[in-house]
C-alpha cells in the first residue's frame, strides 16, 4: 500500500469526524491492514464504500432518539394517552438480549427530556405472550412503539409484526417504528402494510443501488473477489445481500463481511475494521 | 516525528513505494496518515492529480536530510528474510517446502 492511500483513507476519517470516535485507531489500521491485502481496483472499491459507510457510536443514540422522537406529528401525540414499548425481534428471539431491548432501555431514561410527550404514560412489554393476549387492549389513544436501532432487509420488523396482528385489538394504525436507521427494503415494506415509521437515516444498497451497468458488474465482481479473503464467508454481500455500509452499537450482519469478518492473507488472519465479535 | 522517520516517509512518497519500509521501523498507520497531513501543512507535499507527491521544498528537504540518513551499505538496505531461512542441508538432499508454508 502506498502513502497516497492512506491519506485518501485518512482524509475520509477526518472529515466523518470518525477521528473524534473511541477506537478509531484501531479502525483505521485494520482497515489499512486489509488495504494493504487488496489490488489497487479492490481497494479502490473499498474506499468508495468507505467514504458511503456510516459509523454510529453508543454515545450517539441519545441524541438521535430524541432527535427521531420528536420527529413524530404532534397531531399524532395529542391524541395519544398512553404508549406501549416493544423491542423488534423475532418471536424466536425472544428471550435474547437484542439491539431492540437497548432502545428500549435507552428510552426510560430519555422520557423526562421529552417535551412533547408530557401527559402520555410509557409502557414496557418485551414477551409476545403479553402482548398478544387479549387481555392487551388498545385503542384510539394507545400506539405501540416498535424499537430498534436498525432495520435491515425486513425480514425482522415483519415477523415482529405478523406476530403482534395475532392479537385482532392491533391494527396497523396502532404501530409506530422507531429506528435510529433503516435500509431502504425495510421501509418499502412499511409504506405497502400502511405503518409509520421514524427514522434518522434511511440507506441503500451499497453496491447495486449506486452503479449503474457496466460499471455495477464490474464493482460485484471486485467484491467477490475481495470476498474469497474471507474464511468461511456465509453471508455474501451481507445477510439476504441486503449490500448494508453501516455500523452501529455493534456491526448488523446486513453490512458486506469485508467489513465485520476477519480476513485471511497467506497464513496470517487480520482483524476486521468493525468486527462483530 | 524525528529525522529518521521523515526522511523515510519523503524517500517512500518519492519513489511512490510501499508503505512497509515506514511499519517496519515502527512507524503505525495512524502516524504515517498524520505525518504525511504535517508534511502537507508544511509545505513538503501535494496532493496533486490524486497523487502525493513531494513538492520542491520537498525534494530539497529529502536531499539534505539523505546525506546524513541514507543507508549506502546493502547490508542495512537490504534486509534479510530471516523468516525465509531454514537450517543448511546437505548437497545431495532434496528439498521439499510445504505448500502451506509458502507466503509468496
């Protein structure tokens, strides 16, 4: 790898304020270690996606859920009473702790800072069994706030869904998804069953919605070859190939692997720049 | 960032060669990328037409500093693959090395 890469590398950290992020460094040459496994056409496409990747610490979900909760029509709020709060996961997943249950607890904390919401009453429930029993009765002043940090291809959300409509009281209109991200498939979905949903950033794929013929053939096939790195990849292109550039609290398996999975070169295995652990 | 290390950081962005040389003298990622932005602000280095080169101050930085810092002797700039090395053998003896072991 040569000086001018790692300054192109730099530069894109620099200016993401990735720099200001805890463990930058260790990012930033894990990233270089790979770069410097790549030919000069791979790791040029590992750059682009680098400067199109989003990096979202811990430390920065606070703001970005109140920023999301306030986001929401305060015609929509005034006639709210009560708001009921569910991780998204899916049914057998309960029992897990999941991305949906740190939102969850985040927001116990972040209720007192939010103005817009004085008068409602916030309510947890993280079984199925609960909600989905008819004892759970919700109506024209009750929504139930769906949570999670990203939504990925969909596949999540909707089984979360199919589940909560086994009890008849919920309706599409009672549901409300807060995610600090979501991927462009996932909100397809919602727009289709008519639910709302609130979100900070909505990405694309990283690849096939960015390139347009040849030039798209040419960067799959870069990746599947950047991908043959990989010791015992299983998920190409990231999971249901949902092509996802982002990290969060921890890196969703919808991101390309390049990013998360260790890498192997020769003998040596290198560390990846956002791994999963 | 000392003498030494700016004088191989300049050398290495001359001969647009690899990084190695830098890591191998201690140099991290990190300090080369924030080196090279120094070298940048003072004047040193471009980034013109989407390469780092030296600029004239640069080349004349590099000369100066190669007279005390370049190593003529090629037992200092060549460095031996010690890793490469195996135990000597007899003559006669054929050797074998494992597929698996080969790292070029």
């Amino acid at each position: 790898m040569d000086i001018t890469t790692i300054t192109k590398l730099y530069t894109i950290f620099n200016d993401k304020k990735w720099t200001d992020k805890d463990g930058n460094k260790s990012v930033f040459t894990n990233f270089c270690n790979l770069l410097s496994n790549l030919s000069e056409n791979q790791g040029q496409l590992i750059i682009d996606l680098v400067e199109r990747y989003t990096w979202i610490t811990l430390s920065e979900y606070q703001a970005r859920l109140i920023n999301i909760l306030d986001s929401i029509e305060q015609e929509k709020l005034d006639k709210l009473k009560k708001i009921t709060l569910f991780p998204i996961m899916k049914p057998e997943d309960e029992g897990k702790t999941k991305s949906g249950h740190t939102i969850l607890y985040m927001l116990r904390a972040i209720k007192p800072l939010l103005t817009k919401y004085k008068g409602i009453e916030f309510a947890e429930i993280e079984s199925y069994e609960k909600i989905t029993s008819d004892h759970f009765k919700v109506n024209d002043t009750d929504s139930i706030f769906l949570l999670d940090d990203y939504l990925g291809s969909g596949e999540t959300i909707e089984a979360t869904i199919i589940e909560l409509f086994k009890n008849r009281n919920i309706k599409p209109i009672h549901l409300n998804i807060i995610s600090i991200a979501a991927q462009f498939e996932s909100t397809e979905f919602l727009n289709s069953i008519g639910v709302a949903y609130y979100t900070n950033l909505i990405t694309r794929k990283g690849i096939t919605d960015y390139y347009v013929s040849p030039a798209l053939e040419e960067k799959i096939q870069i990746m599947e070859e950047i991908e043959k790195l990989i010791p015992a990849n299983h998920f190409s292109f990231g999971y249901n190939q949902s092509e996802a550039l982002i990290t969060l609290m921890r890196t969703p398996d919808n991101t390309f692997p390049i990013f998360w999975k260790e890498h192997k070169k020769g003998n040596e295995i290198y560390e990846a720049p956002f791994s999963r652990y | 960032m000392n003498e030494n290390n700016l004088y191989l950081l300049l050398d290495v962005i001359s001969r647009n060669g690899s990084v190695k040389i830098l890591t191998r003298n201690g140099i991290d990622f990190n300090e080369i990328a924030i080196q090279t932005n120094n070298a940048i602000s003072e004047g040193l280095v471009i980034n013109s037409d989407k390469r780092i080169v030296l600029t004239d101050k640069g080349v004349e930085v590099l000369k100066h500093l190669a007279l005390k810092y370049k190593k003529t002797n090629k037992d200092e700039w060549i460095e031996r693959h010690l890793k490469s090395q195996i135990r000597k053998i007899d003559k006669n003896s054929i050797f074998l090395p494992r597929q698996n072991e080969l790292t070029f």
